[in-house]
C-alpha cells in the first residue's frame, strides 16, 4: 500500500514551504536540491498546488512561491483526497474497469471503502502546522539557513 | 493508494475457495480462468497462503486446494498484513531509505502510520464468511456450477 509520488512531492513542497522563515519566497530549484529529487516532477506538483489555491506564484526577478494559507488551514487530509485522485485500492474501484468477474456483487468492496474512509479520517485531523512544529529544525535539515552563513 | 497485486489475488483465491460449496477442491487453473488471471501469478500467492496454514493442498490425482479452516476465522486485516508485507506508505518507511532529508524529524510518518492503523483496524473487523454471505451468487459469477449443467 502506497500512496503516489505525486503526493509524496506535494507533501514535501509544502512542508518545505511552511518551514520557511515568513514571507520568504522558494525557488522550485532549491526544493529540488533540498530534497534531491527531479525538478520536472516538482513543477507538475506546484503547479497543481497552485491551481488548488494552496501555494502562490509570484513572477519575475526575485519570485518564488509560498504558502497561500497559514499551515493551521491547510488539512492534510484534505490535500491527500485532492492528490490521490483516484484512491483505486483495488482494480475494480477503477471506473469501466469489470475484468473481475465478482465486481459486482463483491464484499470486499464495501470493506475496503470504509477501511479507507477511516484512514483518511485520521489525516483529517492533521494540518501542516501539526506536521511542521519546530521549523527551525525542519530549516536545519533542508539546507535553508546556509545563505545567512 | 493502492494494494499490491499479491494481495488482490490473494483475497479474490480465498473468496473463490470460500464460495466453493463445502469440501470440494479447487485447482488452480479453475481460479485462474474464474477471474482471467495469469496462472503463473496465482501459483506464487497460493505457496504463500499454504505457507500461512489458510489453505490446504491435497496432492495427486483429483487434488486440488481448500480452505484450511472455516471462513469465519479467516480475517481479513490480519490476511492484508501479511500479504503487503512492507506497507511502504512513502518512500521514506523502506529500512534503510535515507533519501529524504527530513526524514529524521519528519511529522509525516506519525499521522502515516496512525492512519494506516486505522484502516487496518477496520478491516480487522471482517471475516472471509462477511465477505461472501451469499456463496451462490459467487458460484454463479465465478462460474462455478457449469460442470453440473
């Protein structure tokens, strides 16, 4: 059980973001370098989470993206239902898909779905500011204090 | 989020045994055409599921396998925990995997592992015998009772 890279991406911008000193803005290179991971995959990422409202680009020399929201309103459940957009546990939660032949009158289903439910519903109770909460320590580890030395 | 393909199998082998009617012997070619799935896949998680003492083999000629004990004692959450045996939610739950750099600190696993927690505690509360309360509309999609025709 695994959840996407996608989300995996996006969770980690966005605690990236939240553990930047106020109102500095981020560079989607230096998130790339921070977390070692490829550029392009994090591009698609922000992207989204701009569309979603959660981050905010600001264009030109000296731009950079930010967190839209203070990390207290930013659910990570929610964001994780935005992300996973699918939730296919099993194949036959795929729309059209039928190649099971028990699909329709399946149990397992109905367990499943529920199982899920509850596993979002812990993440329901969790906002970045949960996540994040000694972002100097967070900063340490990511390499954002090294400019100041 | 999804499960691995050995769990979905695992779970679509002992729904068939279970809609099987009582003591006769499946073989594993019946199952693998039952659901359209490749033979060769099915072998892997059926060694697995002897292993665990949830099915019973019987060698020889008119052989076949079996459930080893009754529906009602097989459970679902504790099938699941065996069969996706990692439950690598991100990439950071791998023994060994250090790539993410805040990985040491990181808030994440925390709520991660309390949600999983909780799905699996949901599907602890399901039995084999829940999932299929009526074995002949499983037979009867399964395909099971064409050789009485």
């Amino acid at each position: 059980m695994r959840l996407t890279n996608y989300t995996d991406y996006a969770l980690r911008v966005l605690i990236y973001l939240t553990a930047k000193e106020q109102d500095q803005l981020s560079t989607i290179s230096e998130i790339a370098e921070a977390y070692d991971i490829s550029k392009n995959h994090l591009m698609k990422v922000i992207h989204e989470l701009g569309k979603l409202g959660i981050i905010t680009t600001i264009r030109g020399r000296g731009g950079g993206i930010k967190l839209a929201l203070p990390p207290e309103d930013i659910n990570i459940g929610a964001l994780v239902r935005e992300t996973e957009d699918d939730f296919k546990l099993v194949p036959c939660f795929e729309e059209g898909n039928h190649s099971c032949a028990i699909s329709p009158i399946c149990g397992l289903k109905h367990a499943l779905n529920k199982a899920l439910i509850a596993y979002l519903q812990v993440l329901d109770q969790y906002t970045l500011a949960d996540i994040v909460v000694q972002p100097d320590r967070y900063r340490a580890l990511l390499g954002m204090n090294q400019s100041h030395l």
